[in-house]
C-alpha cells in the first residue's frame, strides 16, 4: 500500500522511537551521575542501620548481617562476651535488618568494610574483623519490595550478577527464572533512577523510635522481640506436635555463598578479614534439618580462606534452643532466646577455631 501524504514512514516511526529512548538514556545517565550514592538515599529500616554504623565508626569492628532472623536473634554484648579473653574477642554490631535478603547484606557489608578501619590505626586493641553472613536469607526482597527504595537504590549490576548465583541450577525452572527476574527488574528500575530524585529532594525522616530501641543499653542494633503470651500456647503445640526425632538430610552451600565472599574480599582494602556463614534456627528445625559441612573453602586472589559454617538450626544438636518461652513467634527469638542463641554461637565459634586455627587480626 502506498504511503499517502502526511502519513510517517516507517523508517521515520523507528527512527523518532530511537531517538527518543535515547533521550531517556541520556536523561537517566544524567540523572543518576547527579545522585550522590544510592545507598544513602532514604530507605526504610535500612537508612538507621547507617545513621548508626556513622556512629559507630572507629569503636566497632566486627559485624552480623542478614534478616530478621539476626536482626532480633543475635545479641553483640553477650556474643562479644562469649569471645572476651580469646583471640576471637571484638567489638559486634548488629547490621541485620527486618525483611533483609542476600543483595542487602551483601551491599551492607561492603558499606561496613568501606568505612572499617583497622583497630591499631583508631588506638584499639589488635582484633579480628569478623563479617558474619546468614547463609539462607532469601536471594531477593519479597515481591511487594520490588518497588521500594530497599530494593531500587542497591540493585546495580554488581548486586544483580552477584543475586543471579544464588538461582541454583536444582531449583525448579519457574522459582529459578524468577529469582533472576526479579534482580533484572529491580536493575532497571535502578537505572531508570525510579523515585531516586524526588527521594534525593524530599527525604523523609529517619525513625527516633528505631533509633532509640537498637541502640538503648549498648544492643549496637539489635532490635529486642517480646513473647506475646497469647501465643504461647500456638508455640507449645507446635514443639510438642513435632516428631521425637529430627529428620536430618545433607547440605550443600549454594554458589552465591562463594561469590559473595569473594566480591567483599575483592572490594576490601583492609587485609585478614575473617568471614563466618551462619544459619539461623526455627521451630520447623524439630520436623527436618540440614547437616552442612562445617566450612566453606572460598578462593581469593591470594589463595583461599576457610569460612566456618555455624549451623544453629539443628534441634537434634541444640534442644535447648527449641523451648517456647524462648520464641517470639514459630521463627524468631524473643530477648532472652537471641542471648542464649548469641552465647551457642559463640562457642561454637571458639571451637571451630581451635580446631582450625584463627582468627588472625586485621590489618
């Protein structure tokens, strides 16, 4: 048919659409070499844990990081403690945050090791820098976060690519392809700057209230849960329905494990750094377990380290975890569960590095 007068040719059509998702390019690019980090822009949850680790700085050298499991479940004072007189023995702050995922610890912990500084070189005593990492926290936000500043103001590709190899090939398809596009989505609402400059220009406030219950008696971001006793009932019937004995099956780390061991060590300037995976316990532990090795070997551009693996989600190796009034809920720790928690970690800890050595002080 030919092309009557007026009427734009093809050509003209995807031409104009060329240019003008090329504009959008070069408007975004702009836009977001004008953002300043986009880690520091508001986010929820996520902007306290690093107003305090600013506060922080110079006084704390080791860190936890991971989900809601760590953020109520482990307590720095009783794990520092747990390691005083040792050469394990350090300063802890809890970085976990409530909802966390691996592409959040990940861009957590190269936040706290970018501003670490070696403990001679502040007047501290010579320590270990011990960055722990809760090996099951879920690759990805929850989908209702994609479209939310947590999941848009950190997933560059450093933190896509590093997402995509928790998709482990034995997953099923759909939850595989899923978990890839999720990362991919939240990439390019990334650099599509999506809600950054209006949060650039209009930042909410910061919570006073979070503030004040994870830094109050010295808990360096911990945030405490209490046993709701109404639910203590739900929680007694869920230990005594469970089985007299834990089925146990075998475990293997996924490949993510590995690379974000390796990007944080790669990004690091400070040297000897000290990495530990540990696996949070809930009350689903007393039906089925995973018996996973007690370290991961990881490579690095100078050889390859010895990542302790601690499993405290073993109900068969650690009843005393699994009694009610130590719960919040069916999957975190009240106050007096993340204490005990905090204290079997540690000595597990001690025992694993009696065994193989370390940690040595960072420098």
């Amino acid at each position: 048919m030919p092309v009557t007068e007026g009427t734009p040719s093809k050509a003209r059509i995807v031409a104009s659409i060329g240019l003008a998702m090329l504009a959008f390019l070069m408007t975004a690019g702009l836009i977001h070499a004008a953002i300043r980090d986009p880690l520091h822009l508001h986010a929820d949850l996520r902007s306290e844990k690093l107003v305090m680790l600013e506060q922080w700085h110079g006084t704390v050298f080791s860190a936890v990081f991971g989900s809601s499991h760590v953020h109520n479940g482990f307590d720095p004072r009783i794990f520092d403690a747990t390691l005083s007189r040792t050469p394990a023995a350090t300063r802890t702050a809890n970085l976990a945050i409530e909802g966390g995922s691996q592409s959040e610890q990940f861009v957590m912990a190269q936040q706290f090791l970018k501003q670490l500084q070696p403990p001679t070189r502040v007047g501290a005593p010579n320590q270990p820098c011990i960055v722990m990492l809760e090996m099951l926290a879920g690759a990805n936000f929850t989908n209702d976060h994609l479209v939310h500043p947590r999941a848009i103001n950190i997933y560059n590709w450093p933190t896509t690519r590093m997402v995509t190899h928790f998709a482990d090939p034995a997953m099923g398809t759909v939850q595989r392809w899923g978990r890839v596009g999720y990362a991919v989505a939240a990439m390019g609402l990334h650099y599509s700057n999506v809600g950054m400059l209006s949060n650039e220009i209009f930042a909410p406030p910061l919570s006073d209230e979070t503030l004040r219950n994870q830094t109050q008696d010295d808990r360096r971001g911990q945030d405490v849960l209490t046993p709701p006793t109404s639910y203590l009932v739900a929680l007694n019937r869920i230990i005594q329905n469970s089985p007299p004995h834990t089925t146990i099956s075998p475990g293997t780390p996924n490949a993510g494990s590995t690379l974000l061991v390796q990007q944080l060590v790669a990004g690091s300037a400070i040297e000897n750094l000290s990495f530990v995976y540990i696996i949070m316990p809930g009350l689903g532990d007393l039906t089925a377990g995973t018996d996973y090795p007690d370290h991961l070997t990881v490579a690095v551009p100078h050889g390859t380290i010895e990542v302790p693996i601690i499993n405290l989600a073993r109900a068969d190796l650690y009843p005393e975890l699994y009694k009610p009034e130590l719960w919040h809920d069916e999957a975190h720790f009240d106050g007096t569960g993340a204490q005990i928690a905090s204290r079997i970690l540690a000595e597990q800890l001690k025992k694993w590095y009696a065994v193989h050595g370390g940690p040595t002080p960072c420098g």
